[in-house]
C-alpha cells in the first residue's frame, strides 16, 4: 500500500510541475505574440510534453520500484486537474485584460468627439 502511495504521490508531484511549466510557457508566448498563430504552437508544445511525461512513466515503469498503475494515475492527474484549473486562471487573465483594453479604447474614442 505504501508503494501504491509513494509512486502515485511522486508521478503526481511531478505531473502537477509540468502543469505549472505549461502554464508559465502558454503565458509568455501569449504575452510576447510574436507568432501569428501562437494558440497551435502552446497546443502542440503542451500536448507534447503532456504525452512524452506519460510516455516516460509507462516505459520507465520496470526501472522503478513502484507499481505502473499508481504512477499513471498519478502522472495523469498531475497533469490533468492543475491545467484545468490554471487555464481557466488564466483565460479569465486574458479575458480581464481584453475588457480593461476595451474600456481604454472606448473612453479615448470618448474623448476624441
């Protein structure tokens, strides 16, 4: 049981960083815009690293002492439930910024009649 515990702990602690890394990666590409498509480069850099970390837990699995299915699932949620949760911080970042630069706009068209 303690196996089962360890494993899943380390492969979620481990997934829950690469969340945080995706998401200091999706905000910096999106503030630099320097890309004309930046939302399928963030998709595909994501994806990629989401896919290889599984990747990894499952061949790495005879390497390591703790049982593959523990380290899956918590490789899986380490990855799944923190994005959810910084995405939607940071669409409502983005979203947040789209109405003050709204705002801005409006009250400068205000201004110039």
């Amino acid at each position: 049981m303690t196996d089962i515990l360890i494993g899943g702990g380390l492969a979620l602690i481990v997934g829950t960083a690469l969340s945080f890394a995706n998401y200091f990666i999706t905000k910096k590409l999106i503030e630099n815009k320097k890309s004309s498509s930046p939302i399928a480069i963030i998709s595909f850099l994501r994806q990629t690293f989401n896919i290889a970390y599984l990747v990894a837990i499952y061949f790495l699995s005879e390497l390591l002492p703790w049982p593959v299915e523990a380290m899956l699932i918590g490789a899986a949620l380490g990855v799944t439930v923190p994005s959810f949760i910084l995405s939607a911080k940071l669409s409502k970042e983005i979203a947040a910024k789209a109405q003050k630069k709204s705002a801005d706009h409006e009250s400068a068209g205000q201004q110039q009649n």
